[in-house]
C-alpha cells in the first residue's frame, strides 16, 4: 500500500517510480493487491497550468511559497511553507510526478499485474465507486499480481 504519494511518485525519474513499481510487485504473491495514489494528469491537462501555478497552491489546499510544473515531464515543483507543532516556520521541498491513467495502466501491466482498476482519490475517500475525472487531483490505482 503506498497512499498519499508514499514513495511513488516522489522519485526523481520515472525509472526510479517504475522501479518501486516492480519491487512492489516483486513482493506480491499471486493475487496479492497493491494500492496506491498518484496525482492524475488529467487534472492539470484539464485546468490550465498558468492558473494553477497563478493561485500559488496545490489543488489540495497546501499554500506553497514558489512553484513550477515541468510541461515536458509533468513534474511539479514547490516550496510549500509549514509551520511546526512548535511554531516554527519551515520550508519543505517537494518534486511530484503527475500519471494518466492510461501510464500507470501501460506500467503496471508491463509488470506482470493482470488487473488494474483506475479510480478517483478523494480527500478521505478512497473508495472504488468514484470514476476518475479531470477535476480528481489523484488517483486511487488498485491492481492485481
């Protein structure tokens, strides 16, 4: 299980994110399930790039201080500004690759996963009935070794 982006899809290359991937399948027996949530590229291909970055926050409502999304490799950039149980400010770095569905499905499968079901990842809802759509921020991806 790796939800809320942990681990995939924080690496610094899609090599790197597909070998988590198959490390994870690795670790499956037969039928085992893995799950996990990646930001859907669908939502910033939908919305306008310039609009996101414009409103100087994340879809999920974090206020960041700078942040750039790489066209060519769909890789989002922030500086998102924190202040810690003890009243200190803090700044933390975060560089995440956004997936379509149809990458995900395309890797997975190339891994030896026989079913891979594509779903909306709503904030505290993860749940098979939502369909994906361009206004999702993530993806629940639920696929069987």
């Amino acid at each position: 299980m790796m939800i809320c982006e942990g681990a995939f899809p924080l690496m610094e290359s899609d090599a790197m994110n597909f070998q988590i991937l198959a490390n994870a399948g690795w670790a499956l027996a037969p039928g085992g399930k893995l799950i996990l949530t990646t930001l859907n590229a669908l939502y910033p291909l939908y919305h306008s790039v310039r609009d996101i970055l414009a409103q100087g926050e994340t879809a999920g409502g974090t206020r960041t201080g700078e942040i750039t999304f790489d066209l060519l490799r769909f890789r989002e950039k922030a500086k998102v500004e924190v202040v810690d149980d003890h009243g200190r400010k803090k700044d933390l770095y975060a560089d995440e690759r956004y997936y379509a569905p149809c990458e995900i499905s395309w890797y997975l499968e190339q891994l030896g996963f026989r079913e891979v079901d594509i779903h909306a990842c709503r904030t505290g809802g993860f749940s098979r009935s939502n369909p994906l759509t361009v206004d999702d921020f993530e993806t629940l991806v639920i696929a069987v070794k």
